[in-house]
C-alpha cells in the first residue's frame, strides 16, 4: 500500500491519539523528539517521520518521539518537526556498492563560463543543494554529484565554509530548466518533461583532513547521505567512480575533460539551464607556478583544468563535476575525475585554470564511508 493511502489511519494513531506539544507555521524553527534542531513542515515532506510510521509496530520510544516532533497543523495537514542534516564522523551501517560499469555513466551525449546548454537527459547525475537559511528562506548555491541510489558527492567547503546559520537542506536532482517546474528542452521545445526530484539530507561526512589556506581548499570533498533513496530514470543516473586499480592511475593530463552546471555566467548571473563546457588538463607544476604568485600550492589529491580565457567553471559550479568518458571492458561510460574545488575571482582567466579535488585520491575515503 502507498505511503498516502496509509498515512491517515497512522496520523490517527500516532498524533491525534497522542496529542501535539507544539504549534508552529511552516518553516518555523523547532527541536524534533530528540531535541535535534528542525523545521516545522507537512508530515509528507519530512522523510524520516514517513518512513517510521509506515514502518508500524513503534515502541514506547519511537511513539514518545512521535508526540514531541508534531509542531500542530499547516492547512489542516498534520506537521511535524522534521530534523535538518547533521555531520557525521563514523560509519555505522553496512558498507554499499558503487554501480558497476553499465550501470554508471550513461548519458547521450547556472552555467559554465563559455559553455555550451545541453540536452534534457545529459548529465544526469548532476545534483543541486538547496540550504536552509534560518527565517524561513532557502538557496540553491552549490552543485553536487550524484554516485549512487543514497550518496552524493560536494565539495567541502559547500558545506564547511558557508554561513554558520545555513543548513544543508535538500537535494535537488533531474533539473535542466531552473526557472520552470516543467523543463523543456532548449533545442527542442516540444520536448518537454517534469523530471525534478527534491530529497531532504540527512547528514553529510567531511573530510577530517580539510583545511582552506591562502584562499586554497585542500582535501576539497564531502560525501551527503539523502533521506531516501532514488528512484533512478532517464533524468537521474549515478556517474562512475574509477574504483579500479586500473583507473585510479589513470592520468588525463593533455586531454580535454567536461564540467557542467548552472553556475555564474560571463555577466555574473545564474545560469537558467543545464550547461557544459569542455577544458583542458594541465600538469600539477605548471599549475602551481600559475598560483604561485597568490602563495597557493598545488598537490598531487588536486587537479587543474582550463586556462582558456572566457571558459572556466565558475561560482554556483563549486561542488559539481569534472568528467571524462573512459572505455571499460568494451564498455563507455562518463567517470569522475574531479570536484569543482577552487579559481581566481575573475573566472574564465587565460592561463589561469581551475582547481579540482582530484577523485582517484579519495576512492577508498567514498568506499569506507558510503553505507546502505
């Protein structure tokens, strides 16, 4: 039976029956059963207390809980206080797998500086991050990469190095058209989809390890657990990771890799739809002579690529995805190869590249930490 069907007889049971402690309106801040900070919304849009009541069989904890994270009515909808993500620093469930070549990577084909718009089912396992922003605003301003049914991967400083009121609050996944609930495609306006799907966060890893200096990020990565998992489509598809021992020393260095995003423009804003943009790697040292001059050291977990004047990733890109397409067995797949870590102010400068999380240094960090 659908969650819908079955939640009015549990409201009945778990909230009616037990009464309400709080009386808030929506969005309004408020402390779960647990006492973890939250925001008051309808029951439906808060995952985790879905998913317990369809569960069934509560004991006197979880019904005790239940009672003290309803926040009263929104619209004659029951609310409850539902809790915002959390930073995690230990694995505690069973480790998951990452998808398997043929099942990653499979794409056809806000902006990216010089780039180009795509196709509605490209890069499909692009990510945004909505924040909760306290007083009842919200703000996507980050990307992200979606790796498996549960996980997507960011850069650290998406999470570390926003304001200390923002809370990372939803994952949005299957977006192209950010101004229209229908995307649309671009090339071909009769081609037309509501693919969005919006994911609360349930709580994120850090990289122990990461630490800004000199305007530089290093150990730039951060993995997201979402609430629930995905559903995949032709719209929302997982990359590939080069977990194997082959493509963690691949090296891409003179050939030309893809970043996409909906990033800031040439004239500073947003972009309105999906874009790519493809540029080229540059070694390590001329990189870091490139940055020489602002005291930044470049090293061997990062990656630079770019440096041509008006192409560049850019603002609202950080987080996002720096790819390639690796053949596999017979088999092509788009692969990982960076997290937009880091740039100059100015993007899209000429021999000035862009700074990347270089992945196949972090393979076993994202396996340890990833659980079902």
């Amino acid at each position: 039976m659908a969650i819908t069907e079955r939640l009015p007889v549990l409201l009945v049971l778990a909230f009616w029956l037990a009464g309400h402690t709080q009386a808030l309106e929506q969005f309004d801040e408020c402390r779960d059963g647990a006492g973890a900070r939250g925001i008051c919304v309808p029951l439906r849009e808060c995952t985790q207390t879905s998913h317990l009541l369809m569960r069934g069989n509560l004991s006197d904890a979880e019904r005790d809980y239940l009672k003290k994270s309803s926040c009263g009515k929104l619209d004659s909808r029951q609310a409850v206080c539902c809790p915002l993500a959390h930073k995690l620093g230990n694995r505690f469930g069973a480790p998951a797998a990452l998808p398997a070549i043929g099942q990653c990577g499979q794409t056809t084909g806000s902006r990216i500086v010089g780039g180009e718009i795509a196709m509605l089912d490209d890069f499909p396992w692009l990510a945004r991050i909505q924040y909760y922003k306290s007083n009842k605003r919200f703000g996507f301003h980050c990307g992200g990469v979606l790796i498996n049914e549960r996980y997507v991967l960011t850069a650290a400083h998406c999470i570390q190095s926003v304001p200390s009121s923002w809370v990372v609050y939803k994952i949005r996944l299957g977006e192209y058209d950010t101004e229209n609930a229908e995307d649309c495609n671009y090339h071909e306006p009769d081609d037309c989809v509501n693919a969005v799907k919006d994911i609360l966060v349930a709580a994120y890893y850090i990289h122990d390890d990461y630490y800004q200096e000199n305007g530089a990020d290093y150990n730039d990565i951060a993995l997201i657990r979402m609430a629930e998992t995905v559903e995949f489509t032709p719209y929302i598809q997982p990359i590939c990771l080069p977990s194997g021992d082959l493509l963690k020393k691949t090296d891409a260095v003179g050939t030309m890799l893809t970043v996409a995003g909906w990033g800031q423009t040439e004239n500073k804003t947003a972009s309105r739809y999906k874009m790519y943009l493809a540029v080229p790697e540059w070694k390590n040292d001329l990189c870091g002579d490139a940055f020489s001059s602002a005291n930044v050291d470049i090293v061997d977990s990062q990656l630079c690529a770019g440096g041509v004047a008006g192409k560049d990733s850019c603002r609202g890109d950080s987080g996002g995805p720096l790819m390639k397409i690796e053949k596999v067995r017979d088999k092509s797949a788009w692969f990982l190869k960076g997290i937009v870590s880091f740039g100059t102010d100015k993007c899209g400068t000429e021999n000035i590249p862009g700074v990347y999380t270089r992945i196949n240094k972090y393979i076993d960090w994202i396996e340890e930490y990833i659980e079902e």
